[in-house]
C-alpha cells in the first residue's frame, strides 16, 4: 500500500465545519486553503477571513495553539482555484445541497491533480450521487469523509466509497487519517446519514416521540437520557441545542426525503414545537434559545404545556433512581420493562426502539455491529454502543421482549425482528473472532491495515477479546512495573494504578521501587497508562496528615516526592513520559523529570497547585528554576534568568492548564523536542520505541545541575510589584498574594542575592520548606477542604 502524503490540502466552503476542519489540518501542521465564495463587499476574501476570526472566538478552541493559524491561506472561488493543483487532499464542506456540491465539482475538476484525494464532507447525501458531477478519470480517487463536530475533539470519521473508488486510496486516507489527524475511522456504506447520523438520529426522534406520549418535561428527559445511562451530559434536547435546531429538522428531513421504505418512515419529520421554535429563530446554543435558554443565571427549559420557559429542574423519581443504580445489567432492564413509572416506560421505550431499528437496519446501514457501536461511541459520545447494551443485557431476554412489544403493537413500527437477532442460542454479536455482518451472515475481523499494529490497546466492544495485560515484573498498591515481550522485551512500562492517577505516598513507593528494579533488568522505562496521566498529589492522604498535626510525616513525604521525581531524571536508562489528558501538579512534575515526553494532542498539563494554596514542590518549581539558567547560559546574558521565569511565574500563580501538547511546549511544561501524537492509542507504541532508540544511541543520564544561578531577591521583588498592582485592584486575595509570593520566592531561589550560584538541592529545600509552610496556614487548609468536598478551587 503507498503511503498518502499531504503535503498541501484545500478546504471548499469556510462555514462552521469547513473553517474548522481546515483548522484541525492545520493542527496536525498541513498547510491549507481555505475556500469560500468572492465576498460582495470588502475584501474578495472577506468572507473567509471573517470565519478565520470566528475560530479564534469558538470554544472549545479549534486550534491547537494559535501560531497553526499562520498555516491557513484564505482563498476565493473567483481568484484561486489554480492553487488546487498544489493540493493531494481536497475536503469539499460546503451547504448540503446536492445542486450546490455538483456545481462546484464542475469548477474545480480542471484543476484537480490526478493523484489527488477529493473527498466530501457531506452528512448524509448520496457520495455515489455526488461521484456523477467529477470527470470518470478522478472518480477513483473520490469518496465521502464525514467529520464529526467539533472536528478537532471529536474521534470518529466516517469514510464512504463509492462504486468508483480506490481500494488503494481508501486504505491510504484511512491509515493517513488514522495516524495524522488522530481519527476513529468507520467505513459505512452510501446510505442516507451513513451510521452515526443514520442511528443517533433516529435515537433523537424516539426520544421525542416518547416523551411526547408519556407527558414528560424536556428537562426530566434530559435527566433520564445523559450520563445516567451512559450518554453524554448534554443528553437529548441539550445535544439538539448544540448542534442547531435547522441543523437537527434538516437532518431529519433528509432521512425523510430519502428513506421512503424505511419501515419507521412516519417517524421521521420534525415536531411542531421545533418548527415553531425554528420558525421564531430559536436554534439553540448558536441564537442562546431553543429548548433551553439563560435568563440571567437560570437555566430555563420550554414547557409545551404552558407554552413557555420555566425553571428547569430535572427531577428523577426515586423509584426509576433506585432501578437505574442496579448493577447487573440484565437486572436493570428486566426492571425498567416491569415498572409502570412514566420515566421507567421512556427509558425502556427509547432502549427497546433503538435495539429494534438497528438489528432491522443492520445489513443496510453498516458492515458489522462493531461498526455500529464504535460509531456511536465516537460520533455520538455514548459510553456503549446500542448493540453492547443488548448484549450486556442479555440478548435472548431483551430479544424476546422486543418481539413481545412488536405483537403487541407498543413499539414504533411493527417490522419483525431478522431471523439471526432470534436465533436460539445466541449470546450477541460481538466475540472474540469478530462482530457480527447481517450482509455476510458470518463474524467480521478487525481491520487488518498496518496502522493498527500501533494501537497496542485499540478500543474495544464488548465480547471482543481483550488485549494481553503484559508480563507483570513488580506490583505494589499504587503501581505496576510491567513489559510486552512481544513487542519491546527489554523496555520497561510503568503505570500508576491509582484512582485517577492520583500520587500518595504507595505511588512513590512505587514509582522509587521500579525505576530501581527497571535500572537492573531492562535498557529502558515508559511511564504509560490510559488518561488522566494524573490529576496531582492524593489531597485525602495530605488532608489526614495535617488533621492530625503530623507535619514531619508530611515534610518527609514532599521529600520523597522530589525523590521520585528525581529519579526520574536521573536513571541510569531513558525514562519516557507517555501523557494523555491531564497532567495537573505532580503529574506535570513527573513529566517534566522524564528525559522525553510523547504527548497526545489532548493533553491538559500545568502547574495547578495554587488553586489549593500550594506551590509546585515535586521538583517543579526547581526544574524551571534550572531551565530558566539554562536558557539564559545560551543567550547573551547567562546570568539574566528573571526573563525566562516571568510567563513561568504567571502561569503557576494563575494555575493555568495547557489547552493542548502544543500549547504544553509553548508554556515551558513541555520541550519542543518531545513528539505530539494526534491518536492517543499510538501513545505506548511510539514511546516504547522512543525509549529504544534511546537506548540503542547508549543514553547516559543528564549531569547533576550545579552552579545554578538565580533571580533571588531582586527577582522576588520585581514579582511582588506586579502582586501588589493585583492585590490593590481586587484581582487577587490576601491568601493568593501570599501563595504566588512563595511560587516567586521557590522560582527565585529563595532568600539569596540575586545571581547566587545555587545546586537543584538548594532549590528543592526551598520549595519543599515553602510547600510546608503552606500547608501550615488555614486558608490553604480550606481550599483543600474544599476541593476535596465540592472537586472545585476555592479562592479565599
């Protein structure tokens, strides 16, 4: 298979999803052209450059770190269409009108490349239909590509063939998308809305049927329908809020248009209450109004009874809660299907229609259940597809049930269930050979592309079997020291066991224990675990210290962290970070002692310690100390370090998180020399092979730092300056004055004339004697009182 190469892209249509699409291009470092049509007004480019301003106001941000923005060059139909050719992927992202799209592509194929991948980011039109406007001889390099909003946090991507397409370019743009844009990919089939759309819609409008029927609020439902049982928080209603109530009723009238045998045909139209709300311009989040609106602080919700907005409450009954906290599976909806509770009857209701439509649908919307459920995961955020949910529920009861409902007409459309869902016998459809294909009637394998080999641990579905845990070389309460033969025998991975990652005093143990014992018996060590990285230091073991005065336990622990920490630094083998998701305090600690990072893409780091009265004194505020000497040594003032601590100094004192890997390197708590990965699963991969190539270049340890100077006393003072500007105009309190001098003071080097040559043991004195002294002071005991009881900062 050749590789895709993408040394240039283009992105037609500079709306909501292209403009971001085009970004998320950009993030992975493509350059891209972003097209629209020659504004009226203004600059011919106006109207693409007002949807490059947009991205810098969107949130979460598009961009992975602003500098990206520079790789984007606006561009209008009118004037640039010649910049195709320098193009090897074209997304087309414009309005879903077939006429539009078709017109287009008559444009721009004089100035297609040949080898060229075209692709559409159309949500639900017929690719097969679009293929028909471009010339025979680039039809092979045509498909869909449907990207989920937002593009840049959202996994999935669908990737639709047409009759016409290239095996070759499928498998390419597949593998190319997988690896550079750290996408989910499915290959659904040209159907109306392909997998995702195709069923979280029709999950939607069962919703609304249902709650219609039963007399439930949209807020109860809302309730009822998010995390409870494994969907997201927006739930229903605030999902079609987010997405656009146009965007929903024109979603729903493609499969209207489209879909005119689908046995559950007669569902498929818009309610009246949203046209009516479409109709008032009430779309959602986009107009601040739709189902739900903000008066002032109060969340309101629209009563169809009263014809209006109320308070929204979102009450669960206690019966339907005490179902809904069942533990087996199977029990809970042999419970949800006894109940004669209006919110029981939704839930079971809305579970029953999905299974139903997707079992009849399943051959003509997807290859294989697997597919299905991943897709629902990916694009939709539920925390198992509906297909798992069957099988964990247990598939011949629930498949019995189904039929009961058909007989007795309760369900939404009397189409039987298919012969293999009634098999005698049947567990399900996910095993550990594969997934069932209603189209094959045979289990279906895991993609077999290369680019799969990277993900040691891929995501799997339930049934599927599960990837090998590894040799398990030392375990303690808080840790695992542990290797893949297969894969990289004489590399070492550490992974923190932890609720959450947190480090207590077994993690530093352990952390002490296995960077020892890895020394010994292997050439290197990743530090790997699935995110968080680690949200920080375990507060209920350092809140029951200072509860019971136990302040030389606790002096003695922050030593043993800086000791961990060190460790890290200083092996005798590579030690590699492998950081996804967050990595606040001492996780950001940690990273930093490692001798390379390799982050994904979302990684959320930083320096979080103030928001609890802290400072870093897991070696943090030492590191920056060393690091702000080294870079003044490379300038031509080595002795001028105060430079390099300021944006260090603001960051900590305003326990600022990296919004990316990027924007991790641009605030100092990465290096630019540590590798970004966009997939996550590729993480312990690529760093098992960082490490061994480190190894294999005969690592030796950095030096000891010594000879360190400091920013000291003047350094303190200039910082208290600007702490005092903020103290007098009320941006920060007494407490945060005092914590943010003592991250200077720890930064500086503590009590010392400035350009005092200190070593990193100084340094660690003073941070781990400031730390102490914090934890002393009762305002800083209530913020991690309060942080503990309410998981939010307290600013006293």
């Amino acid at each position: 298979m050749e590789s895709l190469i993408v040394r240039k892209a283009a992105v037609l249509g500079a709306g909501v999803m292209g403009a971001q699409i085009a970004a998320h291009l950009a993030n992975a470092g493509v350059p891209v052209v972003l097209f629209d049509l020659p504004a009226k007004d203004g600059p011919e480019n106006g109207i693409v450059l007002k949807a490059l301003a947009n991205l810098k106001k969107i949130e979460p941000a598009p961009l992975s770190s602003p500098d990206r923005m520079g790789l984007i060059t606006p561009a209008n139909y009118g004037q640039h269409l010649p910049l195709l050719s320098e193009c090897d992927l074209v997304i087309e992202a414009i309005a879903e009108r077939m006429d539009w799209k078709r017109d287009l592509y008559k444009q721009i194929a004089p100035h297609l490349r040949a080898d060229a991948v075209v692709a559409s980011n159309t949500s639900g039109l017929s690719i097969n239909a679009l293929a028909e406007s471009l010339p025979q001889a680039l039809r092979a390099q045509f498909c869909g590509i449907h990207f989920f909003n937002p593009p840049r946090y959202m996994a999935l991507v669908e990737i639709i063939a047409t009759r016409s397409s290239g095996a070759a370019m499928l498998d390419s743009l597949e593998t190319w998308l997988t690896r550079r844009l750290g996408k989910s990919v499915v290959r659904a089939l040209d159907t109306p809305n392909f997998v995702a759309n195709r069923v979280g819609v029709f999950s939607i409008l069962a919703v609304m049927q249902h709650t219609e029927r039963l007399g439930l609020g949209f807020d109860t439902v809302d309730a009822l329908t998010g995390p409870r049982i494994g969907r997201p928080k927006s739930a229903t209603y605030r999902t079609a809020d987010v997405v656009g109530l146009d965007t929903l009723a024109h979603v729903i009238k493609t499969m209207q248009d489209t879909l005119p045998d689908d046995p559950w045909h007669a569902l498929f139209k818009s309610p009246e209450w949203l046209q009516a709300l479409i109709a008032q311009g009430a779309l959602g989040q986009k107009t601040r109004a739709g189902v739900f609106r903000k008066a002032g602080k109060e969340i309101q919700v629209l009563d169809l009874t009263a014809r209006d907005y109320r308070a929204s409450d979102g009450a669960v009954a206690d019966e339907v809660q005490a179902i809904l906290s069942i533990q087996s599976p199977a029990e809970k909806f042999v419970a949800l299907r006894a109940s004669a509770h209006p919110q029981a009857e939704l839930l079971w209701s809305i579970f029953r229609d999905v299974f139903h439509y997707c079992a009849v649908q399943l051959e003509s919307i997807a290859d294989n259940a697997r597919d299905v459920d991943l897709a629902m995961r990916w694009g939709f955020g539920w925390a198992q597809g509906p297909f798992e949910t069957w099988q964990a529920a247990g598939w011949q009861t629930v498949a019995q049930a189904i039929a009961a409902d058909i007989a007795a007409g309760k369900t939404l459309s009397s189409a039987p269930l298919p012969t293999w869902a009634l098999e005698p016998g049947r567990a399900g459809v996910h095993f550990p050979d594969g997934s069932w294909s209603a189209g094959a009637g045979a289990l279906r394998g895991r993609s077999a592309l290369p680019v799969y080999q990277r993900q040691l641990y891929p995501e799997t579905v339930l049934g599927e079997a599960p990837a090998p845990r590894g040799e398990t070389i030392f375990e303690s309460s808080g840790t695992r020291l542990w290797r893949l033969p297969e894969v990289e025998p004489r590399i070492a991975i550490l992974s923190i066991t932890s609720k959450m990652h947190t480090i207590g005093e077994e993690v530093l143990d352990g952390v002490l224990a296995s960077v020892a014992l890895a020394e010994k018996q292997f050439d290197g060590l990743v530090v790997w675990h699935d995110a968080p990285f680690a949200v920080g230091a375990n507060l209920k073991q350092v809140s029951g210290a200072i509860e019971a005065g136990q302040w030389d336990l606790l002096e003695a622990t922050v030593e043993k962290f800086q000791r961990a920490s060190m460790c890290l630094k200083y092996a005798q083998i590579p030690v590699v970070a492998a950081m996804q998701g967050m990595a606040l305090g001492g996780g950001c600690e940690f990273g930093m002692h490692a001798a390379k990072r390799v982050l994904a893409l979302e990684s959320y780091i930083g320096l979080v310690e103030a928001g609890v009265g802290l400072i870093p004194a897991g070696g943090g505020s030492k590191e920056f100390a060393v690091r702000a000497a080294r870079h003044a040594a490379a300038t031509a003032t080595p002795g001028e370090v105060f430079n390099f601590l300021q944006p260090v100094f603001t960051n900590i004192a305003m326990a600022k998180v990296s919004a990316s890997a990027h924007d991790a390197i641009a605030k100092g708590y990465a290096l630019p020399t540590d590798t970004v990965l966009f997939n996550a699963r590729e993480l312990l991969w690529v760093a098992l092979r960082e490490a061994r190539a480190m190894a294999d270049a005969n690592y030796a340890p950095p030096s000891p730092a010594r000879d360190i100077p400091v920013a000291g006393r003047n350094g303190i003072a200039t910082f208290e300056m600007m702490l005092v500007n903020m103290l007098e105009g009320g941006m920060i309190s007494q407490h945060d004055y005092l914590v943010s001098r003592s991250a200077a003071s720890a930064l500086c080097g503590g009590d010392v004339d400035t350009g005092t040559r200190v070593d990193e043991e100084w340094l660690l004195k003073v941070e781990r004697r400031l730390f102490v002294d914090l934890l002393k002071h009762p305002l800083t005991q209530a913020r991690i009182k309060h942080t503990l009881e309410t998981g939010k900062p307290l600013r006293n």
